[in-house]
C-alpha cells in the first residue's frame, strides 16, 4: 500500500550503537557513534517524550525512516530518540545497520507484569527456539506472565524461563476462543477476488511464506478456511492469503471485532480532537469501524468518540490487527492535526 511521508522535527546528530534490545535494564541511556535507522512499521507510530507520555502531533507514517538517537527504558522496553525528547516504540520500527536488520519481529521481547488463564484447552508450552516441549498447562490454570514474543508471527507470552505458551490460548476475547480449530470449506460460484495490498502468502497452517502477491492484482478462489478464527482465501496449492486482502471482504462483515491489548494504549478522541486516557495492557474492546488517514495511519472505533491508533503489535493477535487495517475505510482528515 503506498503511504504519503510526513515532516515532523529535524533527527538528532548523536547515533546508537547496536546494543542487544532483549536484555535492557529497567533504566538506561545509550550513546554511541554507529549509525542505526529505524524504518516505521505497517500500523505507524507514535512518540513519547522521556516520561512516556505521547505527544500531540508527534507521529510517524508508515515505512518512513529515520537516524536514532539514544536508547533509553519505559516500561522495561526499548525507545529510541527520533527528535528532541521525541522517542519511538523499537517494537513500532524495523532497526537496521549498514542494512542489516537488528530486530526482527521473532526476536523482539517486550515486558509485561499479570496473570493470566489457560482456556478451555490445555496449552502448549514451547522453548526459546519455538519448539514445543511436550509439556502442556492444564486448562484453566491461572500463570504469571512477564514477557512477549513471536514465533511465527504470533504472540507469546512466558511463564517460566524458557516456556512460552501462545497469547491465544489464554482466556482472551471470545472471538479467538477456537484457536487451534481449523475448518475448510469449497465455495459455491466464488467471485474471483481483487488484491487491496501487497498480500503475505501462508500455508494451510497459517503461517506466513515470507512472499507477497502485487497488489491490484486478481486470483481465483479454490476453498476459504478458517484458521484460529481468522478466514483465509487459497489462490494456489498450499498457499492462502487473508480474506481481508480481498477489496470486497470486511473483517466486520460478521459484526464487531474483538481486540485484546498486548500493551498500554492512548486513545484518539475526536470530540477534543486529541490523545486522551490510556487503556491497559490486557484489556478487551469491541471493535466496530476502522479507518486510514492521508498519512497512512490507522485508527480503531472502541466508542462514540474514542478510537485505538494501530501501532505495531499493539494486540495479543497479530493476524486480527491485519485484519482491521485491511478493513478500514480512507478518511483523509481523520485525526491529520497529530502529523503537522
């Protein structure tokens, strides 16, 4: 999806070293003379100063690159200095060096601190590489978690050193009850289907190729799945893409979606037109519109008024969060005045 670049203030001269982004201190600044970029991630981003606070007309569109300054801690989780006492989410960039990337979405941890419970299923605990270990947690046991990670694109969160279990088979919203159900159906007369973006190829399990098919462009349907509670469309032998990526097909077609957060979020109120109360991580909101703004940032309707700004993995389901930018209608003018 081409996305317009904004202007915001001028970067700042002093650059990062490449510092290990998983093993922070619960404080830290870092400066160093080694240049890193951080490219802005699907979703946009917006900055903080150094108290964590956000900031009015401080935000980043998507795919747009900037030097890094120093590194310092909110939360126990990594920032980096963009402008003066402007400071983005590393979790919302793609941190690259002389073009290698640094911080690929598998690797990256963030730090929580509550407890959650298994579903109605047992769930499988998987060590740091992702595999599980034949180890499961009992349903309806209750855990403590700290941390969050991906493996395959999916959250994860630890309950022990060296055990994750899937954000997904918690007790999270009922929308994502049926994780592990997978359902396949032939469509009768499907129409072929009309690409909105640059669509991630998965297999018939749902995990991504790591390959995109162009946008604009058009394929046959041969069956529709449904793979933990998301529905995906087959254009070819052993290779699906969201139903989302198709320009007639909603994510609210069904009704309203939804969203676990995976992070504290601040929220869009259009009745002050400004960034207002913050909900909390763990929290659960129904979802009922999306839209796209003129510089390529998303925003979703909790309320009459209130509505989530997109960042990156912001929810506890990765795939869900796609699913909603893919569905949102174009408003120009949404919320512009954050990106002058």
């Amino acid at each position: 999806m081409n996305k317009k670049k904004i202007v915001l203030a001028s970067t700042l001269a002093i650059l990062l070293a490449p510092a290990a982004l998983n093993t922070l201190p619960t404080t830290q600044i870092v400066h160093a003379d080694t240049q890193l970029i951080g490219t802005i991630r699907r979703g946009g981003a917006v900055a903080v100063d150094g108290n964590g606070h956000f900031i009015n007309g401080a935000a980043f569109g998507n795919f747009t690159s900037w030097k890094l300054g120093q590194r310092i801690t909110i939360g126990g989780n990594p920032y980096y200095e963009v402008a003066t006492n402007e400071y983005v989410d590393a979790s919302s960039m793609d941190i690259t060096q002389n073009g290698k990337l640094l911080n690929p979405i598998n690797n990256q941890i963030s730090y929580i601190n509550r407890v959650e419970t298994v579903g109605s299923k047992a769930a499988t605990i998987v060590n740091n590489n992702g595999a599980a270990t034949g180890v499961t947690l009992p349903a309806g046991s209750a855990w403590k978690v700290d941390q969050v990670r991906y493996f395959n694109s999916y959250p994860y969160y630890r309950v022990a050193t060296n055990e994750w279990v899937k954000a997904l088979d918690f007790n999270v919203a009922s929308s994502v009850n049926n994780d592990s159900q997978t359902v396949t159906t032939t469509p009768t007369a499907h129409q072929p289907i009309t690409l909105r973006t640059n669509a991630t190829l998965y297999n018939g399990n749902g995990v991504s190729l790591g390959t995109t098919l162009p946008k604009g462009s058009s394929w046959k349907v041969a069956q529709e799945k449904t793979i933990n509670g998301h529905q995906y469309y087959q254009v070819a032998t052993n290779e699906w893409v969201l139903a989302t990526e198709d320009k007639n097909t909603s994510v609210f077609s069904k009704g309203t979606a939804t969203v676990t957060l995976a992070k504290p979020v601040q929220l869009y109120d259009t009745s002050s037109n400004s960034m207002t109360r913050t909900l909390p991580a763990g929290s659960s909101w129904k979802v009922n519109a999306t839209v796209e703004n003129s510089a390529g940032y998303f925003f979703a309707k909790v309320s009459n008024n209130e509505w989530i700004p997109l960042g990156s993995s912001i929810f506890t389901d990765n795939v869900l969060q796609e699913e909603l930018a893919n569905s949102s209608a174009y408003e120009p003018y949404f919320a512009i005045n954050l990106f002058k």
